[in-house]
C-alpha cells in the first residue's frame, strides 16, 4: 500500500490535514498523540503495520491536530482548546464523507476523544482509549499522577533534545538501543513540530482534566493499557474504566507508551474483535526473500578499546555505510542488533553486491564486517519477516570469517550467470537447523 492523499479540511480558518485509507464499511477515526505528521508516520514499517492493520477491517481517516504535522501551524500563545481539536474532528469527518464513526485515540488524544464521545454521542459509534489519560497532574485526589517537578524535568529534556530522537527510551523502551528507530524519531520530531511548540503542547496536557465529563460518557467504550507503561503508568487507565459506564478494559504486556511499537497485535486484536465481533485470523502472507545478515568482527574488542563515546561514533558511521547500500541495492532494513543488522532483498544477487559494499566501505573506518546470505520461503509478519529461512540466514552469519561473505547453496545456485564467484567452504551443521548445509564463500562481486 502507498502513502495515501493528503487533503485538507476547513475547520474555522484553519487548515486541518487528514487522509482516509481503507473501504470497509465501519468508519474509524484515528486521534493521535500530542504530536504527529501524517506522511513520515507511514515511513516506520511498525506505524505503517498499525495503520494498514486497522484499513484492513474499516474505512481509517488520520488527520494532524491543528499546531502539528502537514495541519496549519498555530501562535505558541494561543494554542487550540480542546473544544476547538472537536471542531477538527468534525470537520475532518465531514470532509471525508462520514457521518458517524469509531474513534481511536491514543495517549493525548484520549482526552479529546472523551469529550467528542460525550459531546457527540449520536456522531461516535464507538470508542477506543489506548495508552491515555483523564487528567495526568497529581492533585491530591489523583495521587498517582505526574507531580509538577517531575514534568518539568521531563520538558526540559525534552525541550533540549527536541529533534534528535529524545526520550525514546521512555517511549517506546523495546527501541532503546535500536538506530534506525531513533533516526525516524527524531525526523518525525523535527516534522511534527518546533521545540517551542511541542513544549508547549506538553505544558498544555499538564493543564487537562476531563474527569468530570467521563460519567456523561454512553458509548461502546474499550480501554486498553500495557502493565508497565513508564510515560503514562496503568493506574491512569484503570481510573478511566471505573468511570466510563459499561467500559471494556484490557491490560496486555509491555512497557513501551507507543501504540505501535512492541506487540502491537496484541492491541489491534483486541480493536478488531471490539469493533467487528471478529478477531484478526493471524494468517500470513508467504514470499521468497533473501536475507542478509552483517555484523562487526571484534565489536567488544573494540568497542573496550575505544571507549562508548568514540565506539558510538564509529558504530553510527557503520550504520551510515550500510543504509546507504542498502539503499543502493533495494534492501530493507528489518531490524539491527548492538553491531549488527538484518536485511531483506528481493533478489540474491543484490544482496551478495550490498554485503561486499558494506565490507569494503567499512574497512575504510578499520572495521571487518561478517555477513550471511540466504534465501527461502518466509512468512511476512507485518512489517517484519521471520520463519526456517531467517533462521537460516542468521546461522550462515555466524560461520562467517572477519571480512567473509558467506552463502548458501540455495544462493549460489540462483546466481548462476551474475558473474559472482565462490570458493567452497564445505557442508557444515548449522545450529538448531536441520541437516548439513553446503555453504560458498564469495570470492568476487563485480
């Protein structure tokens, strides 16, 4: 699926961009958090996974809040009410044809989810709070919440970071140590919004307090948290379903605040099931692929000799020369590892050109990369790929020599013709994989 139109809806004298993927006959509505950017969300395989998972059961409109994203932009002094953020949704809806529609929200959007519920019953056919809120300061009655030092502590890191992929750890904790992962936050930080303004927006959801509207609430309501959510701790949804009549409430595992990180099935079932009477069958695809898996030879050697500043700068040179390969020779980055990547091509012979490039390129920076190539049949997981042929793959790797490309056979019988030339590295028991395995080293790339 393609990044979807962007279009715009007028809301007073605003612009406010939206886009509507998907034809299901249920309309669903997607609230984001306090900042987003409609087109670079589509760019994180793991947002885009989320995305086309709720466009598989409905008719999605995603819009960026006034203030954010590809929406017009707003004075810092005079930032958007809720009940002007309703007016959005509104206008939104009708710009896209809906008369009435699920609406997801997920952490700062739950409250302006909440108050369009109860101000717009006949307009919400069902609601879903992910990861959210009533109110988020501590007050004496609300013990559990944010205590003010603490948010301006977490603001002003926030504000100083700005742009650079700050707090993703408190995000989305299972990306902590992942590159690519903080390269696309900190983008979509500096699209989504000014540091100016994205602190702002925080001091404004400090502000919030919507616990007085939630008996009002009389929709079809789920909630759904994740046990150790370190930016909004659980107690606040348990709150919320102690006081929305007839609510759903669902805890599931995990520590990460972002929706679409972590096991984000987990959430979409419950919303699928919630919203159809039917959950996702977990079928998936099958396609040939061919996986490349590369690593630094030596990393904790090195690594102890340089010391983590200078070992870091290095590791983000690596990974600087391998994207751009990766690039060049149609990969995909599926996932990286402390010094290592995983790669999948849509052909073996770009694959064994990419690794011989990184290899090459590395040197350069004194570095010895150990890279694995196979292809088989594997199983598409969303975003990710995985089945016996990443396995393979990832066991060929580590038969590697320093500097060494190493293939299996299945790989080299599918080049024959590339001209990529091989020397033999015998049969060999690759562990937990079945039988013995004839694998070839790659002599020459050209």
């Amino acid at each position: 699926m393609n990044v979807p139109e962007t279009r715009y809806a007028k809301s007073g004298d605003c612009h406010i961009a939206y886009q509507v993927v998907g034809e299901g006959s249920l309309d669903v509505v997607f609230i984001p958090g306090f900042v987003s950017h409609l087109e670079h969300a589509w760019d994180e395989p793991r947002f885009a996974h989320f995305y086309r998972r709720l466009a598989s059961f409905s008719r999605l409109i995603l819009f960026d809040k006034r203030g954010t994203g590809m929406s017009d932009p707003v004075p810092i002094q005079q930032l958007p009410t809720l009940e002007q953020r309703m007016d959005d949704v509104r206008a939104v809806m009708d710009a896209a044809g809906s008369r009435r529609a699920a609406l997801v929200g997920v952490s700062e959007g739950g409250p302006l989810n909440l108050l369009f519920a109860a101000t717009h019953p006949d307009r919400t056919a069902a609601m879903v709070i992910i990861g959210s809120f009533a109110r988020i300061a501590w007050a004496p009655d609300f013990a559990f919440g944010t205590k003010p030092d603490v948010w301006r502590a977490l603001l002003e890191r926030m504000e100083q970071g700005w742009g650079q992929g700050v707090l993703l750890s408190a995000f989305a904790q299972s990306l902590s140590t992942n590159v690519a992962a903080r390269d696309w936050w900190a983008r979509f930080q500096r699209q989504a919004a000014s540091p100016g303004a994205a602190g702002a927006l925080m001091r404004m959801i400090y502000e919030i307090d919507t616990r007085a509207i939630l008996p009002a609430i009389r929709v079809p309501t789920l909630i759904l948290h994740r046990t150790e959510d370190r930016m909004v701790p659980v107690e606040h949804a348990r709150y919320l379903s102690r006081h929305i009549a007839g609510a759903r409430y669902v805890e599931v595992p995990g520590a990460d605040h972002f929706f679409f990180t972590g096991d984000a099935d987990a959430y979409l079932d419950q919303i699928e099931e919630f919203l159809t009477g039917e959950r996702h069958a977990g079928a998936s695809d099958r396609v040939l692929a061919t996986v490349l898996f590369a690593d630094i030879a030596g990393s904790t050697e090195r690594a102890s000799q340089l010391g983590d500043s200078r070992w870091h700068e290095l590791l983000d040179s690596f990974y600087s020369i391998a994207r751009r390969q990766l690039e060049r020779f149609r990969g995909r980055e599926i996932d990286t590892a402390g010094d290592g990547f995983f790669a999948a091509f849509d052909g073996p012979a770009r694959a064994i050109r990419c690794a011989a490039a990184i290899g090459s390129g590395v040197r350069l920076l004194g570095l010895e990369v150990r890279a694995g190539v196979h292809t088989g049949e594997c199983e598409v997981m969303g975003a990710k790929i995985g089945g016996i042929a990443v396995h393979i793959g990832a066991r060929v790797a580590g038969q590697a020599d320093p500097g060494e490309v190493l293939v299996s056979g299945t790989v080299k019988d599918l080049v024959a013709g590339s001209g990529i030339l091989f020397r033999d590295r015998g049969t060999h028991v690759l562990k937990g994989v079945p039988g013995e395995w004839h694998l070839y080293t790659v002599a020459a790339a050209n």
